[in-house]
C-alpha cells in the first residue's frame, strides 16, 4: 500500500465507501420488505378483524341503548320497536359478519360465548319491552338494571 500512487489510494478508499454503502443499502432493503410484509399482514388480516370487532361492540352498545330509550321515550309506538329490531339485527349482523374472519381458538370460543349469551339476553329483553309497551317504565328499567351483570359479561367476551 506504501507504493500506491495518491491516486489509487484515494480510488480504493472512494470504493470501499461505496461498497460499505451498497451493504448498507441492501440490507436496509431488506429490512424495508420485512416492514413491508409485517405491515400488510396487519393490513390484510388483523385490521379488518379490528374493524369488524369495533363494529360489533357498537352494534351491542347500540342495542342495549335502543332499550334505555324505548323505556325513556314515552307511550308505546311502533318506531321505539323497530328502532330495538333494527338494533338487534345489526348486533346479529355484526356477529356473523365477524365469525369466519376468526381463527384463534380464544377469539373463536370468546364469540360462541357471546352467541350462547346473547339468546337469553334477548328473552330478558322481551320481557323488559312488554312492560315498557305497558307504560311500566320503573319495572322496565328495573329488569334491565339486573341484566346488566350478563350485559358485562358479553361486553367482556367481546
């Protein structure tokens, strides 16, 4: 290397810099395509999953708020009874539409938990909506008020 012109020195120090850079460049491409596929998994796979579950979770809150107000909302009409079937066929909607995205056995068993809860859950509710029908909002409310426990529950599965 003593023998080297200036020249030639400073042609091989100009190349191992490029060649460190290119190492550098090529490995942080790499990198960039593991980002890339992490991130399209996401994107692909989970997000959607997310989507739908916040969805849901609307949808069960939406429902269970349609009972407070059919209560809330004065004499009986057929408006408060569609606004709690629109209610609960989007919370039905809601579960079927998330059910075949699912494959952890958790998530799996958490949803046949909801499924499982929710049948009783509507015939409490019937139940609460035949007294709101009749004007006995203080016994609707109160009816409600003790199902909130299995309501926690479903929340909770969810």
């Amino acid at each position: 290397m003593k023998n080297w012109s200036f020249s030639v020195k400073l042609t091989a120090a100009f190349g191992a810099c490029i060649a460190i850079m290119l190492m550098l460049s090529g490995v942080s491409l790499l990198k960039l395509g593991v980002m890339n596929d992490a991130v399209a998994t996401f994107a692909d796979n989970r997000l959607p999953k997310a989507v739908a579950l916040g969805e849901l979770k609307g949808a069960f809150t939406g429902y269970r708020l349609s009972l407070y107000r059919h209560i809330a909302s004065g004499p009986a009409d057929g408006q408060r009874d569609r606004a709690v079937a629109d209610a609960r066929a989007t919370l039905d909607k809601g579960i079927a539409s998330l059910a075949p995205m699912l494959t952890a056995p958790e998530a799996i068993a958490a949803l046949n938990s909801v499924r499982e809860q929710l049948p009783i859950v509507y015939r409490n509710d019937e139940r609460v909506l035949a007294l709101s029908r009749a004007n006995q909002d203080d016994a609707a409310t109160a009816m409600l008020v003790e199902t909130r426990q299995q309501t926690k529950a479903i929340d909770a599965d969810l």
